[in-house]
C-alpha cells in the first residue's frame, strides 16, 4: 500500500544554524513545530474555507443587501469580519503570531548573555558602525510590527542582541521553511533574477536598505565577493546580530551601518552600482518614502539598479477578495502602512524622486525552493496566496 507523501513543513532541527543561533530544547523545538503546523492548517486548510463560504454565503448576502456586489476591499473585510469562520481564522492566525513572538523570547532571554557574547566575539572590526544617538522614525518606534515586543531596535540591556535573535529563530517558523533553512529565500530571488536579467553585470558597491539582522543581503554578498556592500538599518540589536551572524556564515563584504534611509547624507551622490530593498517599504510611512526614493536617486551611479522587492499593488487586476485577505496584515498583524504602500502609485512615487519613465522596471522575484527542505517540491504557488514565496519588483535602470 502507497504511504501519502509527506507535504507539511520541514521538522525545526532542519533550519540552519550558525554560532550565533539561539539553541532550543527537546520541548522549545516541539513548540515551534506546532506553531509551523497551525500555521500550514490555517493557511491550507482553513483559509480555502474562507474563500468557500464568502462565495457561497458572504458575496450573496451583501449583494442581496445592496443590490450589488462588493466593489472595494473594504467592503468584502467588513463583511467577511461578521462570517463565523473568518473570525476563525483570523483570531487563530493572530494567536499564532503572538505565540511565535512569545516563543522565541521564551528561547532567547535565558540564553541572551551568552548570545551577547558570542556576538562580540564575532564581529569584525570596522564591519559595524553603530550611532548609539540615533533615534528610531516614528513609524517604527509606534508600533511593535508583527506582534514583535520592542519591534527591531528595542535595547534590552548593554549590547542587546535578543529582538534579531528572536526574529532570526522564529522566522523559519512563521514561513514554514519556505524561505529555506536560513530564511534567506528573498536574497536567493534577488540573485537569481540579477544573473538572469544582468548575466554579465558585476557591481561595485551595493546598498542594501532596511536590511535588518541580513537574512537577504548575505546571498547578494555570496554571489558578488568582489562588490562593497552596505547593509543599512536604524536597530543596533539587528545590525550587532546581522554582523555576527555573517562573519560565522563566512561573509567578510558586508558592512552593517545604523542608519535611516530618509537620511543618508554621510554617503556620497552616485556611489551605489545596485541599491536595493526587500519587503522593507512597508515598514515605513508615506512622507518617508517619498525622500528614500529620492536619497536611492541621488545615490545611485549612472547605468545603475534600484530595486524594492514587494507585494503587488492593490489595483483593478487582483479580485476585491484576494485584496481583502491580503491586507489583513494592516489590521491585524501590526502593519500600520500595509494598507497604503499597497495602494499608492510606486512608479509615480519614483518619477517624483527624480526617475524618468522610461528608466523604470517591474518584475517578479520568487523565493527558489531549498532542496534539502523540500526535495520533491518545486514551488507550493497556493502558499498563503503566494504571500511567503513570491514578490513584485518596482524599480529602475537609469541612464549610463
């Protein structure tokens, strides 16, 4: 008799360790097990239910009301919000969240002197810059985002590294290992479609915004050992982490900076062959945006690449219901610009920062399956609505 393969998420003593990774006991690895299972039941069990019932009960009862049927996002989440199995899952999914956050601090506190130390140990010299003036943007200090206490730059004690630890232990978790054993399937993508797009490009000097504790920049790193790069992020706790973590996974290119990316004026018009951002613009607000885009334009070389990795815009192409599913992230998940980055125009966002039209690119990144996670899987395309995989690019070449 056939045995049904095995599809769930890959069991936590797969992820990827480096000397800065928190360890976890017998029960802490079962909890993050559990939580990578609930999460795959949510997001392929229950959520096609939601879909289910919002045709079969939801749309008819609001067209019946109104004589129409839903136009807007808004419209579908506030029906959606009374139907008894989207409140399911929607209160299921946030306990997740919370529990993932809970989880992890639970792992890393009781270890965190010694993560301290271990970090301190592995930092190279001058491959950190850290400005312990600095203050976080508002839009970061105002909100712990994702259910993360103390967001990313909270300081815990003297040398805190425990919010990157947090993050950097759970993340395998939350994605059930679709981003591969490291969580670094955004800066695989990226790679992938720089040498399928750019075969022959080798740039110089790279800048890498809101880079956190490095999941994404360190592929980027691998593929150019040649190219300067600078990973820049207003957190000391992910940049500490991020800098340890890379010199234990062998990267020696890389340069973590504390930095806001509004402001960048301590680096010089031109100086960037490639800037980039993945699943960063998010997390910051719309007047912030507006002088990001025009610090990547004065930053950026002539014949150079800016490029910002995100989900797709919210236009009249994505069904008002995939809209509504989307952006549950803003409402409950601690996203407060989720709704709006989504809905803004980015091409006219970047032509106001000094882009030509003609200069801009779209395209599509998708995180490359880890074989020794998945080996008889290519892609899951029905992940969450590809929310864990897959990516739009907004960017642009400018003129040599």
């Amino acid at each position: 008799m056939n045995q049904p393969t095995y599809d769930g998420p890959p069991d936590y003593r797969a992820v990827g360790r480096h000397e800065v990774f928190p360890e976890t006991s017998h029960d802490q690895t079962e909890r993050y097990n559990f939580l990578a299972h609930l999460n795959r039941h949510l997001a392929h069990s229950v959520m096609p239910g939601v879909a289910e019932a919002y045709a079969a009960r939801v749309e008819p009862a609001f067209r019946e009301t109104h004589g129409r049927p839903p136009s807007r996002r808004r419209e579908v989440r506030k029906a959606l919000a009374a139907d008894s199995l989207h409140q399911t899952w929607s209160a299921l999914r946030r306990n997740t969240m919370e529990m993932r956050q809970q989880a992890g601090l639970s792992v890393v506190l009781p270890q965190l002197g010694d993560l301290i130390s271990k970090a301190r140990h592995l930092i190279p010299q001058g491959r950190l810059r850290l400005k312990p003036e600095m203050q976080p943007p508002e839009y970061i200090a105002a909100v712990d985002h994702h259910c993360m206490p103390g967001s990313y730059y909270a300081e815990r004690t003297a040398d805190d590294v425990s919010g990157a630890a947090n993050y950097d232990s759970g993340m395998f978790v939350t994605t059930g290992g679709m981003l591969g054993r490291y969580t670094d399937g955004g800066g695989r993508g990226v790679v992938e479609y720089i040498q399928r797009h750019n075969p022959d490009w080798r740039p110089r000097r790279i800048l890498d915004l809101g880079c956190g504790l490095g999941h994404n920049v360190l592929p980027m790193a691998a593929a150019f050992p040649n190219a300067e790069i600078v990973a820049v992020d207003v957190g000391a706790p992910m940049l500490r982490y991020g800098t340890a973590r890379a010199a234990s996974l062998g990267i020696d290119n890389v340069t973590f900076v504390q930095a806001d990316a509004t402001d960048l004026s301590e680096f010089e018009d031109g100086s960037f062959d490639w800037i980039q951002s993945t699943m960063f613009l998010h997390e910051t607000s719309c007047k912030a945006l507006r002088r990001i885009l025009a610090e990547c334009r004065r930053l950026i070389a002539p014949g150079g690449l800016v490029i910002h990795i995100e989900q797709p815009r919210y236009d009249d192409d994505m069904p008002v219901f995939e809209q509504a599913m989307r952006d549950w992230d803003a409402f409950n998940n601690n996203e407060p610009f989720w709704t709006k980055l989504h809905e803004v125009d980015l091409d006219q966002y970047m032509i106001d920062a000094g882009f030509k039209p003609e200069e801009l690119l779209h395209g599509g990144v998708t995180a490359p399956p880890d074989g020794a996670l998945f080996p008889d899987a290519a892609e899951d395309d029905a992940e969450d609505y590809g929310r864990k995989a897959a990516w739009h690019i907004t960017g642009a070449r400018v003129a040599a």
